[in-house]
C-alpha cells in the first residue's frame, strides 16, 4: 500500500511538472569497485566478496546486455573515435590482493572482461615470506597480495591493465593536535614536534614524490607507466589531481556512488559494494538513479561550551556528543564553523579550523568532524556565514578563509544561508552528480552581492575537495535551487505550518520520491511539537528533517528519537 501511495505521488507529481534532468557532458558508463575475493563467507571482509558472488555478477553482465569496457576504450570514447556501449561498465579492483590472481584472474580468462588493477606500491614491496606495513598501523604477511610475477602473467594477457594506488598514501597520517589519522592523500598534516600545519608547497611536494614513486616502481616491474591513479579510499584534492595530472596519469578513479561520464576522466566514480551483497542489490546499485526518498536527518551542533574546555574535558565531551547523536539517530550534522556571533550582521568571530585570515578560538572543527563521521556514521557539513566573513576579512579574501577549511578539515559539505530565492526552480532528482553538474555550469555574472560571494566561497572550497555537496538554509518556505543539494527550509512555529508548507511542496512535486531528500524541514524549537511536526510532514511524503537550533535538546527524549531516527523511518501510522 505504501508503495502504491508513492507511485501515486510520483505520477501526479511528474504531471504537474515535468522532471528537469542535467548531467554532465559525454557519454554515460558506470564502474564497480572490488577488492578482495574469498572462497567461504566465514572469511568475509568488509571489503571483500565471495568467488561464487563474483561469479554470478559476471554471469549477470554477460546474460544482460552489458559490456566490459577498458581503459582504452574510455579514452576512444573520449575523444569521439568510438562510442561505447549502451551498457558500459568499467570492472576494477583495488590493493592487489592475491585473490586477484588465484580467484580473478581464472574467470577473467573465460569470460574475457578487461579489468584495471590498483596497486599499492608499499605492499608489493619486500621479500614472499616477509611482513609489509598494511594501512599505516599493522604488519601483515607479504603473501596477502599478488607478486611482480603474477601482475606481469595478468598483464600479457590483455585482460589486466595496472593502475596505482599510490605507493604509501593508503593509510592515515595525524590531522590536528588531538592526533587525529585522516586519509593521507587528503591531508595537510600537523606536526606535534613544531606545532605546525603543512603549507601548500609542503603538501604538493609529499604527494608528488610518492606518485613519482610509484610511477617508477610500476614502470620498472612492468614495463610501462600507469595511466591511472585510483585514490586511496577514493580521496583527493584538487591540488593532488592537479599534481597526478602533472606527472603523466590521464585517469584518476574515485569510490562514489555515481554514474561517470566519457567527458571527464579524471572523475572516475565507482560503486564499492560491501559486505558482500546478494546480485539484486548489486544490480540496483549500479542503476545509479533516486527511485526512494532520501531519508536525511539534520542536527545542527555549535563546539562554543566544547572550546571552553580544557583537553581532558573536551574528550569527555567530544565522547557524550557522539553518543547523543547516534542515539537521535541523524544521519547528518551541520557544524558552526565559528564561534557564536555576537549580534546578527556581525563581522566574523574566531573560527575553529587554522587560518591566517582568523584568530583560532579552538583547533577542534578536524577532529569532531572526523569523530563524527567515523564513530556516528554521519555526513559532516560545515557553516560558515559570507556577509560575516567578508565583514571581517574583505569580501576578496573569503574565498581563501573557506579553502582554509576545506584543507584542515575533512567534510561532506558546505552550507551557506542563501540571500534571494529562487522564482520557480525545476523539481530535480537527489542525485548528486546531476546537481553537482548545473552547479558547474552557473555563470557567477548571473549573481550578486550575498549570492555571487557565496557561489565563489563554493568554489573555493571545492578547489580543495572536489566531492563537496552543498547544503543552504533558505530564508523563505520555498524549494531549493536546481543546483543545490539539500535546501533547510526555515524554522516552522507550528505543526500546522509544517502541515501546510509539507501540503504545498507535494502539489508542487517537490516530495516525490525522488526528490523529496532535496527538501529539508526544520522542526518548531519547541520539543512538544517536533514529533508531531515531522509524522504530519512524513504523511504528505517529506523524508528530510532537521533540528537546527543552535545546539538540539542532547541527549534526546525517547519519544523523539523513536520519531527523528534515521534507523526508524519510514514512519507507520
């Protein structure tokens, strides 16, 4: 019946107005991301699946219509040689497990699908009997991954083209005082000894020289050079692309859940299925499209009564607000970037990241973000607001003050209060590489004062962290631009407010099941209407909520955590 009723919803919802779809440039393909294959599910990894799953998926692609496609074929495609197929897919896998050879490589041979293969220069290193360095923190046997021998076997045969991995960025490296190990390819790293951040030619210069590393190592056991780097845990930067690209590699492969494009190989997005998922699942995955609501719960955090801490107290604090929120059960947190401002209008207080632009109040927006993201298992967006920034800083130097906190801080998203709103914009699917595209494309001429400084802020940030998704609080009970990712509507004051604006968004096609994660409620401040609120908002198909006073009730009511939780929608009157 629910589904019935969702259907019901889309179709009146695609009636009254047509579905608006933008994506990039080029033709579409989708890629997969494995690592490692076993033969029993008693020794499953998270990122491995059994052989008898592998051999089903290729059998699936087989008996479909799909086509595995190589590398070579990407770059035809690229430059209008030769199309692709319809149903192009890029099969790879990563670290260069010994499975890929004794598991892989037996049925690549008989159902002739080209792979690419990453491998991590690191772990290929050292004698067969001997231990190698895995991810940073353990030693494992030299013999968990394949030999220069066996790459050259899979090499010759066509079938296999050799990627890099890096050759010692798959582990995490210390990203603030507190000690924090964050993705090495991502990180400007803090060093405890001279209390001090990596400068931008400190980093470029790391990254370099493990890339050239590694190009040497693969071109010298190979034979030939990479062409493509796929990033460890599918992270970069802007200024590491801009160094690979530098060097020589014309791919560079990511760990997205997203469809990618023959225009831009350097944003390879890949589907990593985990734990071994049945074929339906895979299948559906790699559909790449939003046919259910995009069940988002928002929690506004500000880190002002954290900074006044001393260390020990902010652990203990740092430790109840990762608990609070795993038991609100959102899924996303939006964090105040800066210390509370003293009246609406003004300049910029002191910030929680390092800049030069700022005084620092506390060096805690790195760690609680990674905290967070790690041990609640929520998205991490980050405020700053444009017209205080430029208040304090100069409008010209904003944009540096919010690549200053892409580069120290590891994030999701960024989040703006959006000045004008839109006339009448398009119902757009919550699909984020669509979005991400209209945003490409925004002529920054189009805008002005508040808006065009936010628009440059955005693409500051994501100079740095290519991946950012944007999330703006809209000053008034209206959709969202097309190119943003998630608008919070304004606070309501009621129930019935929420019940009339949720009414009017569906007449207007906004909570079709599709887009529906676009549009985000704020619930009313006042806790005895917030479950009220959101179930009123819920019947009328609104699956994004938000508590966003400037710190939520923690630790929540039970009554509304059972409503708010992410783990409990949908809700069942």
């Amino acid at each position: 019946m629910r589904r019935l009723l969702f259907l019901l919803l889309f179709l009146v919802a695609a009636a009254v107005i047509p579905e608006a779809r933008s994506q990039p440039a080029g033709q579409r393909f989708v890629s997969i991301a494995f690592h490692d294959v076993v033969d029993r599910p008693d020794e499953l990894e998270t990122d491995a699946v059994t052989g008898r799953s592998l051999a089903q998926f290729f059998d699936w692609l087989k008996g479909t219509g799909w086509t595995a496609v190589s590398l070579d074929d990407l770059a035809a495609a690229a430059r209008g040689v030769r199309p692709l197929p319809d149903q192009a897919i890029l099969i790879t896998f990563d670290d260069g497990y010994k499975s890929l050879y004794t598991r892989v490589f037996p049925l690549l041979k008989v159902y002739r699908f080209p792979i690419v293969s990453a491998l991590v220069g690191s772990w290929m290193e050292g004698e067969a009997g001997g231990t190698v360095s895995y991810g940073g923190d353990r030693r494992v046997p030299r013999n968990n991954f394949i030999s220069w021998t066996e790459a050259r076997e899979m090499q010759a045969s066509g079938l296999v083209e050799f990627a890099s991995h890096s050759y010692a960025l798959h582990k995490g490296v210390q990203a603030n005082p507190q000690g924090s190990m964050t993705p090495a390819a991502v990180t400007w790293t803090y060093d405890p000894a001279t209390r001090h951040y990596e400068d931008d030619r400190q980093y470029a210069a790391r990254i370099r020289a493990d890339l050239v590393r590694s190009r040497s190592q693969l071109a010298a056991n190979l034979g030939r050079a990479p062409r493509a780097m796929v990033w460890p845990y599918g992270r970069y930067t802007g200024p590491s692309l801009e160094v690979a690209k530098r060097l020589g590699f014309s791919f560079s492969l990511t760990l997205e859940a997203e469809a990618a494009y023959t225009s831009d190989l350097f944003a390879i997005h890949r589907y990593f299925p985990t734990r071994n998922p049945p074929l339906g699942e895979i299948a559906d995955n790699l559909r790449f499209d939003a046919p259910q609501p995009r069940t988002r719960r928002i929690a506004c955090l500000r880190l002002d009564a954290m900074a006044a801490l001393g260390p020990g107290a902010q652990d203990e604090a740092l430790g109840q607000l990762i608990e609070d929120v795993r038991k609100l059960g959102a899924n996303t947190v939006m964090i105040h970037a800066y210390a509370a401002l003293s009246s609406p209008g003004a300049p910029l207080g002191d910030v929680f990241f390092p800049t030069a632009l700022r005084p620092l109040k506390a060096d805690l927006l790195s760690r609680v973000s990674w905290q967070l993201r790690g041990r609640a298992g929520v998205e991490v967006y980050t405020h700053l607001p444009v017209d205080a920034a430029a208040a304090a800083v100069g409008a010209a130097r904003v944009p540096a003050l919010y690549a200053d906190m892409a580069k120290y801080t590891v994030t999701d998203g960024i989040t703006f209060d959006l000045g004008s709103m839109p006339a009448r914009p398009a119902v757009v699917p919550s699909l984020p590489g669509e979005i991400r595209a209209r945003r490409a494309v925004l002529n920054l001429s189009a805008f002005t004062g508040h808006d065009r400084l936010l628009l440059e802020a955005y693409r500051a940030t994501a100079e740095i962290d290519p991946r950012q998704r944007l999330m703006v609080s809209l000053s008034a009970p209206g959709p969202p631009p097309e190119w943003v990712d998630v608008g919070l509507l304004p606070q309501s004051r009621d129930v019935a407010e929420t019940a009339g604006l949720a009414r009017r968004l569906r007449a207007e096609g906004w909570l079709r099941p599709d887009a529906a994660g676009r549009v985000a409620f704020a619930l009313p401040a006042e806790p005895r209407l917030q479950v009220e609120a959101l179930r009123q908002a819920q019947r009328h198909g609104a699956s994004a909520f938000a508590l966003c006073p400037d710190q939520p009730a923690l630790p929540p009511a039970p009554a509304l955590s059972a409503a708010f939780s992410a783990a409990t929608y949908p809700y069942r009157p």
